[in-house]
C-alpha cells in the first residue's frame, strides 16, 4: 500500500537539520542518565580528576570564543566605528548563543544545577569563580538586551527595538566590563592553583594573559564565524572589513608574547621552556598556533585581503587559543601523582574523555549551530540588506 | 566544650605502621558509605631495591588548613572555618561544582560522581569529628591508634612536641614539621624521616597560595567601576568627537555653493 | 519436619536480615535488653557497655558506645591491658562483623550435596536433636572415639573440651599445631612455662624472628613494641620479607627461610665463646651452663653465613650487641611458629639466648616466665567426673608424638588416620568456631578427610567453607551478642556480655553447648541455668555481684602471693637449655641444627603471613576490612619476575606437590628472589560469602602437610612451589 507522503514543503528538514537535531537528541539522554546516575556514569571523571574536557571546552573555549560580541560592541557603539556595523549583530547572536551554551554545559557538569542561582544568594567574595558565575548571568542578560532589537525588528515590533536601540550604551559599558572582568577570571581561577599548573603557563597576571587572549580569539573568531556564515549562508564576504579586523590582530598578538614571554623571563620560568618533556612541547605548539603563525600570517596584507587567507588564519588562531584554554585547564595541571594510594577507589588518575561525555557537549555545540542558523534565517541577523529569498 | 583553642593532629610517619584501624574508626564512627573514605594512604609506598628498601607512606586526611583554599575558592561559601580550627562543609549550599577539589593542593575535598540528582552528589572530607572534639573526646582516628602515630591537642603544644622530638632524636626526622607554615599553617602537623614529597605533600610556601586569587578578587569592583567610567568617558569623547566632525562636515557642505555629486 | 520441601524452604545465600546496612543505611542496632537493664545507659539511652572483642584471640576490652539506645561505634576499654585504649583496624570493625547480610542467623540443615550450599532453615529443636541422635547413633555402632570435635582458642573452649571429655572421644582438633606448637613445647620444655610473657618497658635490644608485631597485630604489644622503638630501642628484624615490621626496624635482614636456627645458633656460639653472658650468675637456674660451649662450637658464624646468607661479620655483631644490653635485651618468643621442621630448635634456641640475657631472670624483665593457670581463681559449675578414655587418639598424640601436650595435638594428622581409617574410622566431626577447610593444609586432602564423615555439624556465625560443607550449621551469637566465661588477664577477671541482641535465632555456645549435652545426656556436665548463671558461679570465689562486675567490665582478682625463689616448671627446677626430657624422647638434647629441604631449581619457597586488615581465615567476609585491604596478589620479587617474563598484576599459576591456584602477581622488591608470598584467608569456596568468595586464591590448596615429630608443628613455609603464566 502506497503512503500518500505530501509533507508541508516548510516542515521539510534539510539532512543537516536532522543531525543536529540527532546529537541534540543523544546529548539529551545522556545527560539523564547523568542526572540519575552520576557524573561517573558517563565520564572517567575522578576524585583525582574533577573537571575534564567540559569544563575545558563549554566553559573554558566556550566564554573564549564568545568574545567577539563585546568587542565589537565596543568597536561599534564606543568608539563609534559604524563600517563594522554588519559584523555586529551576527556577533551578538554568537556571544549569546555561546553563552547559553556554557550554561547549559554547567547545568550539566554541576552537581547540583538546580541550585545554579544560589550563587546570587550566598556569595563568597573571594571566589573567582562566583565572580564568574555572577558574570556570565549578567552578561548573558546584556547580551539578551543586546540582541533584542533583532527579535524585535524580526517580529515587526519596531517601537520595542528602537527604545532598546536608544539606550543600549549603558549596556554596552556594562557588557565590556563585565566582559573583561570574566574572560581574565577564568584565568584567575587558577591561580589558586600554583603547585598544579606547570610553570611555563601559571603567573600571577594570568587574569592580564587571558583578557588580551580574549581579545586575539575574539577577533579571530568574528572572521571565523563572517566567514563561515556567508558561505553556509551564501551571502557576499565581508572581507574588507574582516582585513580591517584582521590588521588588528597582530598588535594584540605581539603585546601577548611580550606580555607571556615576558613574565616567564622575570618569574625565572625560561629554564623550564625547553627541558620540560611533554609540557614543553605543549607549550610551544600552542604558542606556535596561538601567537607565532597568526602572527605572521596577518603581517601580510595579501593574506589579510584574501578571504580565503582569513579564514585560514582564523582557525589557527581559534585553535591555538582552544590549546591554550585547554592547557591551562587541563593539559597543563598536575592531577594526582602516581604515588600509592589506598584504598585503591580513591583516586582514578588516568582520565580520558568518553565518548558519551564528549557527545554531551557535541549535542550542546549542535545546538548553538541549530540555533544560530535558525536566528540568522528568521530574524534580520545579518543587516537590513537582506537577499529576497529566505530560502 | 573544651579548652583547646586550635584542635590540630600530630602525626609522626616514623611510628605509623599502616594499620588503617584509623580509616575504620572514622568510617565507623561517621557512617561513612563504602565507597568513599575519609582518611587514605598516600606516599611512595617501597622504595629502593632489594635488600636496601625504605617505606615511604603515610596517612593523612583534611589538613584543616588556617587559610583554607577550599574555603576561598567555593562560590557559594559552602565551606566555613571554626575559631577552633575545624574547616565545615554545608552540604545544603554546595552546588557541585568541584572548585574546591581543584583549589585543595592536598586532593582532599572527595565527590559522589556516582550519585545523581535524586541521591545528591556532594563532597565528603573529614570533619575533626565535632561530636567527639566537642565533648572531650579525641577523634576517632587518633582515639584507636595502636602506635601513637596519630596524636591530637592544642596546635602549639603539638608543634613543641614534634620539635621536641626532632631534638631528641637526631638523625630519625627531616628537621622540619611539615604544616607549622606550609600554606599559612594548618591544623594537621607531619613529621617524616623521608622528604615530604615522598609522602605525596606539596611544597608549598608559607604564604597561603590563596593570596593571590584573593588579591586579584580584592580589585574587581574598583577595577571594573574604574574600568566603568574610562569607557563611558572615551565613549563620551569620541562621540562629542564625531559629533564635531559631523557638524564640520555640515557647516562645510553649507559654505559649498556646489552640492557635491555622490560618488 | 516436612518431607517435601519448596523452592522458599531452600535458604537463599546471603540473608535479607542486615541488608539495609549493605545498602548504605549505616547500622545503629539497638543496645542488648541486658545491658539496658542492667542500668548501662543513662535516660537519654547513651552510655557504654563494656565487653571483649573477638576479631582475634587477643581480645581487646572494648567499649560500645550507645547514643539514643543504639549502638554507634566500638573503642578500646582503657582498663584493659590488651588494648589500653585503642584496638586495631579488625577490633573496629566490629560492628560490620556483626552486621554481615551474610550471617547465619537460624539453624541450617543440608539438602543437597555437601559442598552445594543448599540448606533449608530448621528450628533449633530439630537441629539439635539431629546432631544428638547422630552422634549418640555414631557413639552406639562406633564408639564415641569415632566422633572427632574440633574448636579454635575461643573463650567456651572449656566447656567445649567439657562436651568433648564427657562424651568420651579423645579426639580433639585445635589450631594449635598450625600455629605455635613449637614455640609452646620448647618454652614448655626449657622454662616450664607455655609462653613467657614479654616487657618492653625497659628493653633496649629487640631481636624478632618473624613475629611481624606490626601486621599481626596484638595491639598493646605492637603499642609497646612501636613505643619501644621510638624510645631508642634497637630492633633487628628477620624475616624474608620487607613487612612493615622491618620498615620498623634498625635493621631488617632478609634472612634464607628455614636458617632462623642456624642464625641463632651462631648467636650462641659467639656469646658462649666469648663469654658474653654471665655464666656463674645464669647458672644458678639454668641446665647446661657447663657443656654449652662445646655443644655450640661447630656453629659458628662463618658456618651461619653459609646457610643463611648473612654474613658473618653481621651475625658476630647482633650477637655481642644483644649481649652487651643484657639483661635488657630480648629475643621475641614468637608466635605463630609454624614454618619448617626445624622451627623446633629455632625456638629452644630462642629460649636459649634469652635465658643467657638473663632477661628471664629479672623480676619485670623483658621475660617473664611465670605460670598463669587458665581459670585459675574463678569457681566452676559440679560436674562428675569424666569417663575413661581408652582409645588411641587418631592425631597420633601422644603415642606418635610423646612430647605433644594433649591439648596441643598434631591436628593436621587426623585427616590421614580419618582417610586410611588407621588405627580405626571415624565417623562424625562436630566443629565449633573454626575453619578447617580453609586453615589446614593441603585443602583437598581436607576435603577427603570430610568425604569420609558420615555426619558433620559446625557451629558458626556465617557461612564460612566448612559450614558450607557441612551437614547442620547452627548459628553462634556473634561476640557482640552473647555472654562467654569470664577471661582473667592481668589480674583483672573480664566480662564479655551482649552489647546488641543477638540476631535471627543466634545463640551462645554456652547454651548450645548445654542443649546439645543435655541431649546427649550428659546433662550433669552443664550444671548451670543459663549464661547469666554461669557466669555467677564463675565470679563466687571474687565475691562480686555480676551487675556490677557487667558495669565496670570487669571484676579485681586478688593479688598473686609474694614470689619468692624463681623457680621454673621443669623437671630441674630450672632453665633446661640441655633437657634431659628430650635426651630420653631419643632427640637432641641442646638445641641443633636441622637442615631444612630447599626448592629445586626454578622453584620458590611458599611463605604465609598476617596483614592487619584480616585475621586468619575468618574476616574476610567483612566489608570494611575489605574496603581497606590490600588486594591478595602472590608478592614475587620485581627483578625474578621480570626474568621469567611476568608481569605486575597478570594472572599466574602457582603449583605445588599437592595443589595448584591461580592469582594475580606482585612484582615488588620487599621479597627474597627465592621465595614468592601469599596472604592466607582467601580463595573461598563459600558461595555464601558474598564479599569474599571470588577474592584471591587459597595457599591451603598448595601447601604440603609436614610434621615435626617433636612439637607436631605443621611447616607452613616448607611448601616449594613453581610459578608461570595462568
């Protein structure tokens, strides 16, 4: 017998939909068995190894990559640099995509989600990370307020939008600020940890290392995303005013290695560089990705015009800065030493990511891409000049 | 409640022989579950080869630090400090977030990862038995020792008879109580006839190591309200600046006779 | 009784009982009615109840805390001497011994086949009259010979003994020869005495022969030992093993197994020779002063050093420092001192060199060898005496082994005498608190041993191998839960009492014993009500009231008439280092030298121990001890196995004459390369052992059944074993 299969046109997903919609799925139920199982469930997570690649990647890269949204509110709305206006929402939508995707991702890893807010009601004063938590919950906030106008504007209520549009500096002052205040504490939160973090990567001015990071893989990461969108999206290249961006990045790159290089030098860590094994290589390959090549590569101007170019220059930079991220909240942290332990549940030293572990944060990323492909086709995202077909 | 002004340990890695009637006390007398423990072995275990060997182990559990990291690091404040010593843990703030077993240089904070949101996950550390300290008694570790590994008493009493005992035994002991300064001092106090490390104890400085966390949490609301207001005055002034131009650019256009052809 | 049983009558393995403590809900049981009675506890239901641990025969007081009525936890009774305060890891966990889901709670009688684990529960009625009509049947058709009984040090050994004499079978199994039947005969034979108590309060030269005091652990004598040691106290230690004992040590001497005489006969040999020891004082109480010197002359330290391994130059040196700190010098006594044949005269040469301290000899010296009769001072229920026993005992005791005390005996040898059914066959086994399937080795001729038994009754808390394997368990109380006699120690006479109510149906063996006697009808030989009025009758002579005596846990026993003249219980009068008993027994009069077998190539010697965690084969059930227990694996020295390729942590299988287990490997560097190191206890049979069945391998299966014909020691380390890959 034949089905008669005539399907709304409208409420036919397209096969990426689906995948997405798939690992959503299965990051879903893997989390409820997290919820009523344990983190051990489903991750080698260990009293010798608390946070792993969740931390390292929703947390840790996840607020790293979202920085593209203060800097060019700042670029835009401070200083008043309107030819980078059509690179200014499309990084909103990504700062506030990505920053609920880190609450989600905590929602997760916490043991106790459901008492998230309870960093609103007790507050110790002298942890980085509710300085973080009260951040994130706020910046998340201004960057609801700052991407409203879009939604507004998508929904037609324009009086809404532009009341918002008239006082939004406030909230950019508020998102810059408590931008910079918690892209440096997530490297302020290990400094408590001097004994654990290798040499080459702990130092008092971490806070200092990770705010001008943040801005190197926020500049990066708004060419990324411009480049990645208008081929996904088959609009035209920004790339004069991702070359525009891209000059930029070499200043904040070079201030960083002087910066990181520097305080080695002074802390009297420069004899660890070359003679520390493993972290060794850590350490250059990441400032290789991270500082040196970018560096290099955006010095060229062919480079800096070519889209191609950025975007390459782009990823390395994205990546070098996710290596950096993630040594400093992993790779490079002393877990337990193999010493004897008893009883021999205690400690689990060896931690790999699982495969369900990682499918939670999959599902997660599935989703900002979801959500973001959704926005950017409903909601004027990507400027007033829109092409006709929304198709 | 007794007299004792700061509850602290003594133990002597020279006298423990790794009995672990220490761990069952405590396990017995705080109802801990099976699969967590308070108290561990840690160190080397046996070095050396044979027949020149050493064994390098001790046990130890939280170290009741002065300046707690645990305590500084927690958002929530879940952690609190007794004026007598004790580090408390509130299991009705905790959120789970596992900072304090990052902040912790010794790895004591210990989590339920194989519990869930029904059964609670939460930490679990030594508590210096409050019900027992609290009425004269001794905790429930030190109470059993066989060999008097383990002793308990006032802080400053217990650091004088560990220097008492490095000067009548020369030669046993490393010439250092480990946790007289480590950290700012804490309430759990080692002596060892191998180095420390050995024993799995971190070098630490007398400084407590939260110091500088809490130096940098110390300049956060002047820093971001100074931070505040140098945006809000460069946005002022570049504003005022482009509105001048703005103004120049017209009051130039008004002199041209000719209207400018675009492009 | 039913005939037709159902599927529910079948005991499932493992009871529901304490399940809710397994499940995590920590256990608070309810304090005894008794000791609420007896006014223990206070309004508030908080108090404690003295009483006596049981995790080992060393019996630590012990007081149970209670809060709100419920017991909450176990600490040492200072007023005890064992435990001053403190017990060991095994004493607090007490509580989960008690607690075990495992226990055996009511009577069991077996449906399937011995060895199937099928029981079905049964009344304490029907049990008890089955075992009586079993064993009177056995008694009628065999003789009451042809019942074997068997028990393990514990505080009902009398009325054990009692059951057993009255019934008239001589043949009587303990522990003993697989434990200290050579050091209890060689003290017996040179100092009168079974074992010298020991003093370390002014003692600066300690020499142990194994005794690792640190694992096996007697807690106040490893407190003093430990104490001994931090004062200064030199401590040389030997031992083929690195224990933890020798990490305690001065100097720890990773000695050849089976050479400990040869070591310490050497000592002799330089002390004599060199007139080390003060001969005219020491010979006013000893035998053999005189020919000493020649009879030590060939066992110099050059000859030592080729048996041994030590060298010379060392033994030379321990032997005049231990001499020079006389009398304050010591040389442990032992305990378990079954290792090899010749542990016999590693014992008198012990005694020997003690002797020649003159430690001995010092009133509050380092050694004591004052006579402290069992019992002594305590009354006793009227009782008639026993019948005559006329037959031959079937463990060769004593007309096989003539210098065996009767209540030593060679137990090992009653599995020959049951399988070949020489002199005669016996029929039934009655075993109360012991675990011979797991202890005795050479476990499959055990096995054989109990495939020859028509009938076999065991009296246990849990189900432990050889209640697995037997026809009727009856459920003891565990020690927390019942009443036992009255323990003198040190001039204080102790009470055990229930601190909880006994579980199930569980009952003292005080009771089981009358209930069983009575239907055996030796009523007369259990003249008291119950254990209450037991234990009056015990305390008479002290003229205290039981309630107080329950109060204080313990009762003051009157002080000991002034010593005068030391005097030895020997057939001199003193010290026999040369005995004549022995000369006349066709043996050796001085302590010799005996030279012990030794592997062949490729082959290792098969050590056993103590880890404080567990106590001999009976803990291991235990959750907590479990928790903080090491993992059984066979220690083989780290550069031998790498030699044959093994690798840490592989499966290997280890055989021997009699046996073959497969274990996990230790490669470590705390053993001889000539030897390989199992922890006795494990590698259970019991299915219903939850925690311990499946957990490491049995070293009972491998050992090789040896008997010194002098002590009737078994030679547990004379087992040579040849490992490769599993």
């Amino acid at each position: 017998m034949k089905l008669n299969l005539t399907i709304d046109k409208r409420l036919q997903l397209k096969p990426i939909v689906i995948v997405l919609l798939a690992l959503m799925g299965i990051a879903f139920v893997v989390a409820m068995i997290r919820y009523v199982s344990g983190i051990g469930s489903i991750s080698d997570l260990s009293n010798s190894f608390p946070w792993g690649f969740w931390i390292s990647f929703d947390l840790f890269t996840g607020v790293a990559i979202s920085s593209g949204g203060f800097l060019l509110a700042a670029t835009v709305y401070i200083f008043e640099l309107n030819q980078f206006k059509p690179l200014l929402r499309p990084s909103i939508l990504t700062a506030f995509l990505g920053y609920i995707m880190v609450v989600i991702a905590l929602l997760v890893d916490l043991g106790h989600p459901e008492r998230i807010w309870y960093m609103m009601i007790h507050m110790n004063g002298t942890s980085v990370l509710l300085e973080i938590g009260i951040c994130v919950m706020s910046y998340l906030t201004v960057l609801a307020i700052e991407f409203a106008p879009v939604v507004f504007e998508g929904i037609k209520w324009q009086k809404a939008a532009h009341f918002l549009h008239r006082f939004i500096m406030p909230f950019v002052i508020l998102g810059v600020v408590l931008s910079t205040l918690h892209q440096s504490s997530l490297g302020s939160l290990l400094l408590i940890e001097p004994q654990k973090l290798h040499p080459l990567w702990w130092t008092p001015i971490l806070p200092i290392e990770f705010f001008i990071s943040a801005i190197g893989i926020g500049l990066a990461m708004i060419i990324l995303e411009s480049s990645l969108s208008s081929r996904a999206f088959k609009r035209g290249l920004e790339t004069h005013l991702l070359e525009k961006l891209a000059k930029v990045i070499p200043i904040v790159l070079v201030v960083y290695v002087v910066v990181k290089f520097g305080e080695i030098i002074i802390a009297g860590d420069a004899k660890y560089l070359l003679i520390s094994g493993i972290m060794s290589i850590l350490f250059w390959a990441e400032i290789a990705m991270s500082t040196f090549i970018p560096l290099i590569l955006f010095s060229f101007k062919r480079i800096r015009k070519s889209a191609s170019g950025l975007l390459i220059g782009a990823i390395i930079t994205f990546f070098g800065m996710i290596m950096n991220r993630f040594d400093v909240s992993w790779l490079a942290v002393k877990h337990s030493d193999p010493l004897s332990y008893l009883p021999t549940f205690m400690s689990n030293v060896k931690y790999f990511p699982t495969l369900p572990e990682i499918s939670v944060s999959v599902g997660i990323f599935s989703f900002g891409i979801l959500a973001f492909g959704l926005a950017a086709k409903y909601l004027p995202v990507f400027g007033k000049q829109e092409e006709a077909s929304t198709k | 409640m007794t007299e004792i002004n700061h509850h602290a340990f003594l133990f002597d890695a020279t006298r423990c022989i790794d009995c672990r009637a220490c761990m069952v006390a405590c396990s017995v007398e705080n109802k801990i579950p099976m699969n967590k423990t308070r108290i561990w072995v840690a160190g080397l275990g046996i070095t050396g080869e044979f027949p020149n060997l050493q064994r390098e182990t001790m046990v130890y559990h939280c170290m009741h630090c002065n300046a707690p990291d645990c305590l500084s690091g927690c958002p929530v404040g879940a952690y609190s400090k007794r004026d007598d010593g004790p580090v408390e843990y509130d299991k009705n703030r905790c959120i789970g977030c596992r900072y304090c077993m990052n902040a912790c240089p010794f790895g004591v904070p210990h989590f339920d990862f194989d519990k869930g949101l029904v059964d609670g996950a939460f930490i679990d550390k030594c508590t210096l038995c409050p019900q027992r300290i609290d009425i004269g008694l001794e905790p429930a570790c030190v109470a059993t020792c066989p060999t008097d590994a383990l002793v308990y008493g006032e802080w400053t009493d217990l650091v004088k008879e560990a220097h008492d005992r490095i000067a009548a035994h020369p030669g046993r002991y490393i010439d250092h109580v480990y946790g007289e300064t480590e950290n700012g001092g804490t309430s759990y106090l080692i002596l060892s006839h191998v180095p420390f490390s050995e024993l799995g104890l971190p070098n630490l400085p007398e400084n407590p190591i939260n110091k500088v966390s809490e130096s940098v949490m110390e300049i956060t609301i002047p820093f971001a309200l100074s931070w505040a207001a140098v945006l809000t005055g460069v946005a002022a002034g570049v504003h005022m600046n482009n509105k001048k131009k703005e103004a120049n650019a017209k009051e130039a256009e008004t002199y041209d006779e000719k209207p400018e052809e675009t492009k | 009784m039913t005939n037709t049983l159902s599927r529910r009558d079948f005991l499932k393995l493992g009871t529901a009982t304490a399940a809710a403590a397994a499940a995590g809900g920590w256990i608070q049981p309810r304090a005894a009615r008794a000791a609420r009675e007896a006014g223990l506890l206070d309004a508030a239901g908080n108090g404690y109840i003295p009483s006596m641990c049981e995790m080992c025969v060393w019996r630590c007081g012990l007081l149970a805390r209670v809060e709100d009525g419920r017991v909450v936890k176990l600490e040492g009774n200072p007023e005890h001497p064992h435990s001053r305060g403190n017990l060991c890891p095994r004493g607090q966990s007490g509580l989960m011994n008690t607690y075990d889901p495992d226990r055996v709670l009511t009577p069991l009688i077996r449906v399937g086949k011995r060895g199937d684990g099928l029981f079905r529960k049964a009344s304490w009625e029907e049990s008890l009259d089955l075992i009586a009509n079993k064993m009177l049947e056995i008694k009628t058709r065999y003789g009451p010979e042809a019942m074997v009984f068997s028990t393990t040090h514990c505080l009902t050994q009398q009325q054990f003994e009692n059951m057993m004499y009255a019934f008239g079978s001589p043949n009587y199994g303990t522990q003993r020869s697989l434990c200290f039947n050579a050091m209890i005969t060689a003290f017996l034979l040179t100092y009168g005495v079974e074992e010298p108590a020991r003093n370390y309060n002014n003692v600066d030269f300690i020499l142990l022969v194994g005794r690792n005091m640190m694992e096996a652990i007697s807690t106040s004598e490893t407190s003093e030992l430990s104490h001994a040691v931090d004062r200064g106290a030199k401590l040389v230690y030997l031992d083929p093993r690195y224990t933890k004992t020798a990490s305690r040590a001065a100097e720890w001497i990773p000695i050849r197994p089976g050479t400990d005489s040869a070591f310490l006969l050497a000592m002799i040999n330089v002390i004599v020779t060199n007139e080390l020891a003060d001969c005219e004082f020491v010979k006013k109480y000893v035998v053999g002063c005189d020919g000493i010197k020649d009879a030590m002359s060939r066992y110099t330290p050059e000859w030592a050093e080729k048996i041994t391994g030590v060298p010379a130059a060392t033994i030379d040196r321990i032997a005049r420092e231990y001499a020079a700190a006389r009398p304050n010098s010591l040389v442990h006594p032992g305990w378990r001192t079954s290792n090899f044949l010749n542990s016999f005269q590693t014992e008198r040469a012990i005694a020997t060199l003690n002797a020649l301290s003159g430690n001995v000899l010092t009133p509050g010296g380092c050694l004591s060898a004052e006579v402290a009769a069992e019992g002594a001072g305590l009354g006793a229920p009227p009782q008639p005496p026993y019948p005559r026993l006329s037959a031959l005992r079937l463990d060769g005791t004593p007309w096989k082994y003539p210098l065996v005390p009767l209540k030593l005996g060679v137990f090992q040898e009653l599995r020959d005498a049951i399988i070949t059914g020489q002199p005669y066959q016996a029929h039934g086994w009655f075993i109360s608190r012991q675990n011979p399937i797991l202890s005795l080795p050479d476990r499959n001729k055990t096995l054989q041993a109990f495939g020859k038994m028509d009938f076999i009754a065991t009296v246990d808390i849990i189900m432990n191998d050889t209640a697995w394997f037997s026809d009727v368990v009856l459920p003891e109380a565990s020690y927390l839960e019942r009443y036992d006699p009255i323990l003198p120690v040190e001039g204080k006479a102790f009470i055990r009492q229930p601190v909880i109510e006994p579980q199930g149906e569980a009952k003292s063996t005080l009771w089981i014993y009358k209930q069983l006697g009575e239907r055996l009808g030796l009523g007369d030989y259990f003249q008291y009500d119950d254990e209450e009025d037991y234990l009056r009758t015990q305390l008479k002579p002290l003229a205290v009231d039981l309630e107080e005596v329950k109060a204080l846990g313990y009762a003051k026993m009157p002080e000991d008439e002034t010593k005068g003249e030391i005097t030895f219980n020997t057939p001199s009068g003193k010290i026999e280092i040369y005995s004549e008993t022995l000369k006349n027994a066709g043996f050796s009069p001085w302590p010799t030298w005996e030279e012990p077998p030794v592997p062949a190539e490729g082959e290792f010697f098969l050590l056993t121990g103590k880890v404080a965690q567990q106590t001999q084969f009976g803990t291991q059930n235990n959750q907590l001890l479990h928790k903080y227990s090491d993992e059984p694996r066979l220690w083989m020295n780290a550069s031998v196995a790498e030699e044959r390729g093994l690798r840490d942590s592989e499966w290997v299988e280890v055989t021997s004459n009699v046996g073959k287990v497969h274990i996990r490997l230790l490669a470590t560097q705390a053993i001889r390369p000539d030897c390989v190191y199992m922890t006795p206890g494990y590698g259970h049979l019991s299915r219903g052992l939850k925690t311990a069945y499946g957990w490491g391998a049995s070293d009972s299966v491998l050992h090789v059944t040896y008997t010194d014909p002098i002590s009737g020691s078994q030679a547990l380390s004379q087992t040579f074993v040849s490992v490769k890959k599993a």
